[in-house]
C-alpha cells in the first residue's frame, strides 16, 4: 500500500511558485532518493494541484511539514490518502 499527498494550489500557482521551486523539488528528490517518494508531479490542465505518492504516511506529513509552497500560501488544502494499488507500479 502506498499514501497519496493530494494538493489544492492557489490560481496563480505557476506565477507564484518560481522563486520557491528550485527548493520544493530538491525535497522532492531527497525523498525519492531516500526511497520514501514514489512519483509526484502536477494534476490539471490549467494547473490546480499536486499528487505525490508516498510508501508510508509518516513519510508524507512530514513533506508537508517541510514543503515550501506549503510554507509560503501556494497550497490552500491537502490531504493525506491510503491507496490500494491492484495493478502496476
């Protein structure tokens, strides 16, 4: 089982997110790295959320408490979610 970190942006996240992004994705991939981060990328075509999928859900609190566009009003909701993959990854 995996835990998905659902995020809601604000409208204007590509606009907003420049001068934190190099930041949010080096943390993204010091949890890859570490083996905690599975995939993640970005949801909606304009852009309005984020999914990262996480191996347990200790793992994705702490991204939260640690994420840059979290720490700066770029993400208006998350939530944290078990999934239950039946075929793939």
């Amino acid at each position: 089982m995996f835990h998905v970190l659902f995020y809601d942006y604000v409208p204007d996240i590509l606009e907003r997110r420049e001068p934190h992004r190099p930041t949010h994705l080096a943390l993204a991939r010091e949890y890859h790295e570490a083996g905690r981060l599975r995939l993640a990328g970005a949801v909606g075509e304009p852009v309005h959320g984020a999914m990262l999928v996480f191996t347990d859900p200790e793992s994705a609190a702490e991204f939260v408490l640690r994420d840059p566009y979290v720490l700066n009003g770029l993400v208006t909701a998350h939530r944290i979610e078990p999934w239950h993959v039946v075929i793939g990854l």
